[in-house]
RNA sequence: GCUGGGGUAGUGAAGUGGUUAAACACGGCAGACUGUAAAUCUGCUCCCUCUGGGUUCGGGGGUUCGAAUCCCUCCCCCAGCA
C-alpha cells in the first residue's frame, strides 16, 4: 500500500449550534490548507490576470485548474513536474475533471447556468442534444471544440489519467453535473452513472498511482450530484464515502451541481451529515458570501468559483457594503479607492474609482490588463479574506457574531 | 477664385427616385455573471404625454403622384490648382 501524503485536521471546537461546521487544515505535498479557504480558479494552470506572485500577496492559498482545459499539454505539464511546478504558483492545486463542462457545453450550452428553481424539472429550457457540444453516454463524453472541430472523448478513466499527469495535489473523479432542468428520472440514471464513473475512476486511480510511485501522492475526491433531491443526494453521499476497492477509497467529497440557491442548506446538510467526518469536503463551484456561510455551516471545508475573477474584469466589485458596478458614471470622478477597509494591494496603493473605472473603459489594451489586474486582486482578496476571518470566528468561537456583522452591512 | 469630392443619430458610416430612413460599427447608459466556449453576454441609446405617437438626411427653393437620392441657389468641410 502506498503512504499518502494528504490529510485532514479538524482544528476547531465542536459547535452545537452547527454541529457539521468546521475549520480545519488540509495537508498536501505543496503544503497545508487552513480552512475553510476559497481556492482561486485558474482553469487554464494560471489564474485570468492574477500571477503566483499576487496570489501569494493576497493570502490565496489553493489553485485550482481544470483537466478538460489543459488535456493537450497534460504530458507537457508532467514533463515540467507538475501543475504546481509548472505554473510558477509552487503552491497546493486542485483540478477539475472535466464533468462541469458535461453541462455547461451540453445541456446548458450559451446560458447562464441557473439557480431558479421555476426552472426545474422544465426540460423545454435544455439545450437540443445535436447543438451540444458534449454529448453523454455511460461509456464517457463526446467532447467538440468549436473552433478546432477537433472531438475528444472523455472518459473516467481518461480523465483520471489526464489529471494524474497534471500532478495536482487534489483531482475530481469525473462526474455528470445535471441541469436544474433535467426531470428527476433523468438525474436518477445520471447519478448511477457517476456512481460508475467514480468506481472507474478509483480504479485507474489505483493503477495510476501505483505507476507514478516516485511522484507525490494525489489525493482523489469522490463527486457527488443529485441536483436538488435530496432522496439523490443522500444516495450520493452513501454510494460515494462506502466505495472501496482493494482497500482505497476517496480522499475527501467534492459536492457538485448544487445549483439550487433556495435549496442550498438542505442539499449541502443532508450529503455532509452522511459523509464521514474526518474527510475534506469540497464545494464546488460557489462562492457568493451567502453560499460560503451557509456553506461553512452545513460543513464544507473549501470552495472554488469564477465568479471573482470573472467580476471583476466585467466591473464587478465587492466591498463589505455590497457589490458596486464600477462601470457606472457615477464613479467617474470619485476619488475613494474600492473599499475603505480593505487591505488588498490595490486598496492599500490608494488606486482610485475614477482611475480604474477610466482604465476599465480605455481604448488601450494595456488598461484593460491593468484593470483586470487591479481589480482581480481586489475581488480575490475580498473572498480569500471572508474565509480568514470566518476561520478565525469558528476556531474563537464567535462565528454567530462575525456573521450577524457581516450580514449586516453587505445585505443590508 | 477655379476644378473635383463631400455634408445622414454623440462619432464613423449604409441607404443614390417608391415597402415604416438610419443597417452595421464604435462611443454612451444600464443589467447579467456561481467546478471559465466569458478582457464576455444582453438591453437601451433623435423627441414625446412612450403596449402608442411625432420630427428629421447642412439651409432655402424647385421638378415629381412620390426626393436623403434629380435640378437651382446659399453655407460649411476636404483635396488639387491658382
């Protein structure tokens, strides 16, 4: 059997209020992870006009890319020693396996990817399957990129093969994330097969570690879905933490498709409260401060999502007093930086509204850059801080009064 | 002064006698964004009492059933020649 260099410590007292919430530390080859922790998202091994250099000032702590979007250079991230190495970030990484793309380029091709449940059970809102640019059997995905036409088929085993080559500390078994339109007997035969898939996919995980012996060990995380039925989820959560082949099982959960916003705590609560307790959890794909909250609570340990690195290149700027669309003209002439409390670089360099409101809407290329720059820190260093702080607030015991606080002023 | 080209939304422009002029692009204003087909996408952008109605193609006049479009004249811009 082959040591694993990955694992899990709760650090925080047992709270009676939120008896699945936790603050803890991940242990990887890369290093630890204090959590919870948001992990910034680089889908590509780097994240959208962030360098290693600036993740690091801003306390991130956790990269996480994906294995669909970096398929062709797996062999080449390899040869380079690995996502870590390979990126510069030289920090711990996570991937993606490629099953949020099974949605997000089928079912749900060109839309926003909605959390209405009004749009449940509708399947009159899903994607035609021939203008899909995934298509789903038992056996893996059709993958077509619509600009090369060139197909790739995913498979389990594939994407296993694929994320191990990339070296992550921390891979996803590849899954089928549904649409919140699919019917209930769609996602009953959709979550047989990433049961399947998670079976196949720690089986070549098995294989794949025993091949690469000499490489840090990669932790793999079992996905669970079942969109908002809890009956599924609940399923999920057993089939996933029993599965054991040869004596391996899952490293820790990561909780996918959780899609339904009025639904969060139920779903998030009935998986965690089945899965073990000594594993990390892994919410994927949110990170609005009401998800991490709720989040925390129902005992998710780390969270990823574009949605602060996207915002803020789209004008998006988070503040302890809500968000503002720096884009607007009222802030052409305001001369207070972002957020008056923050202590991101940009904030603390004393970068103005009006400036970069102005290098936001330039002609010039290089503003955009500059922009993004500027305010990707800004934003990424507002999540990476809630999760500091609500860390802090669960290991001192003062959760409740930290989130009274910020609910306060950010919802108000 | 002469010759030629041209004046159409904030800008650049389509339209060159006949369906309701203003397509399209940029700019402007607003919105969206949740495991990144996303430095993206959507809407609005002449005026009004706005589910409708009205005014406009540099100004004026003319030809015609009908003119941004043809003619005359004036003004302005550009190029060349004096």
């Amino acid at each position: 059997m082959i040591e694993r260099d990955f694992g899990f410590d709760i650090v925080s007292p047992t709270n009676g209020k939120y008896p699945l919430m936790r603050a803890g530390i991940i242990h990887t080859p890369h290093g630890d992870i204090r959590t919870p922790n948001f992990n910034v998202v680089g889908t590509h091994g780097q994240v959208k006009f962030l360098p290693p250099a600036d993740m690091h000032s801003i306390g991130a702590q956790v990269m996480l890319s994906n294995g669909y979007h970096l398929f062709r250079r797996a062999t080449v991230i390899s040869a380079s020693g690995g996502l870590a190495k390979w990126s510069d970030w030289n920090g711990p990484t996570f991937t993606d396996s490629g099953g949020f793309q099974v949605m997000s380029l089928g079912s749900g091709l060109g839309k926003v990817i909605s959390v209405d449940l009004a749009d449940a059970d509708d399947e009159s809102k899903l994607r035609e399957p021939d203008e899909r640019l995934a298509q789903v059997d038992d056996e893996g995905v059709l993958f077509r990129d619509p600009y090369s036409s060139r197909i790739i088929k995913f498979t389990p085993e594939l994407s296993i093969e694929t994320q191990h080559k990339i070296g992550a500390d921390v891979m996803m078994s590849f899954d089928e994330l549904t649409n919140i339109s699919d019917s209930y007997d769609y996602n009953v035969r959709a979550l047989e097969r990433t049961r399947r898939w998670a079976e196949r996919g720690l089986r070549e995980h098995i294989r794949q570690t025993e091949l690469r012996k000499n490489r840090p060990y990669q932790a793999l995380y079992g996905v669970l879905q079942g969109s908002y039925y809890l009956d599924l989820r609940a399923k999920a959560a057993r089939d996933i933490s029993e599965m054991n082949i040869n004596g391996w099982d899952f490293d820790g959960f990561g909780l996918g498709g959780v899609l339904a916003k009025d639904n969060l705590a139920d779903i998030l609560t009935t998986m965690c409260e089945i899965l073990p307790v000594n594993k990390p959890r892994h919410l994927l794909g949110l990170s609005h401060p009401d998800d991490i909250f709720v989040g925390v609570e129902t005992g998710s340990d780390t969270f990823d999502c574009v949605a602060p690195t996207r915002e803020a290149r789209h004008g998006r700027i988070y503040t302890m007093d809500g968000n503002f669309n720096l884009k607007k003209s009222e802030f052409k002439d305001d001369e207070r930086v972002l957020d008056a409390e923050c202590d991101c670089p940009t904030c603390r360099a004393g970068h103005s509204r009006a400036e970069l409101r102005a290098l936001l809407k330039s002609s010039e290329l290089s503003d955009h850059a500059m922009a993004y720059n500027l305010l990707t820190i800004h934003n990424v260093r507002f999540i990476v801080r809630l999760c500091e702080q609500i860390r802090q607030a669960i290991i001192d015991g003062y959760y409740d009064e930290y989130k009274q606080a910020f609910w306060q002023r950010y919802y108000k």
